[in-house]
C-alpha cells in the first residue's frame, strides 16, 4: 500500500511547480501523474468518509471520483 501522505506531498509539489511553469509539459504530465496516483490510492472507506464530510451521498462522491480520474487522462492525452 503506498504511503498516502507521500503520495499528497508529491502531487502538491509537482503541482506548485507545473503551474509556475505552464508551458513545461514534461512538469505538467509529472503533476497529472502524481495527482492520479493519489487519488487512484483511496479506499473505500476514505471515499465514505469523504462522503460524509460532503454531505453528499456516497454514490455521487464516487461518481465524483471516477469523473476526476477520467479528466485526468484526458488531460494527459491532451499534453
């Protein structure tokens, strides 16, 4: 199981310096790739009490979830 808090220090890392550098695509796909990690590494029990923090049912957080991870591809087809 990867170290959750690694994986959310690496993606807010590469994501401060990808966007203090837009047009270095290298550092934007680094950054993408590091935030779908992260979000790739929720558990369930995570994404319930995500949920319940929200106010939002569990079923729209993980359709939620699903929408992020999908938007992540595209922009990483997109690069």
């Amino acid at each position: 199981m990867p170290d959750k808090q690694a994986l959310a220090l690496r993606a807010y890392r590469l994501g401060c310096y990808a966007g203090s550098r837009p047009k270095d695509k290298k550092a934007q796909r680094r950054a993408l790739v590091a935030m779908k990690d992260f979000l790739a590494a929720a558990t369930p029990d995570e994404l319930r009490i995500l949920a319940s923090l929200s106010g939002e049912t569990i079923e729209e957080t993980k359709r939620q979830h699903e929408e992020s991870l999908r938007a992540i591809d595209e922009r990483l087809v997109n690069l």
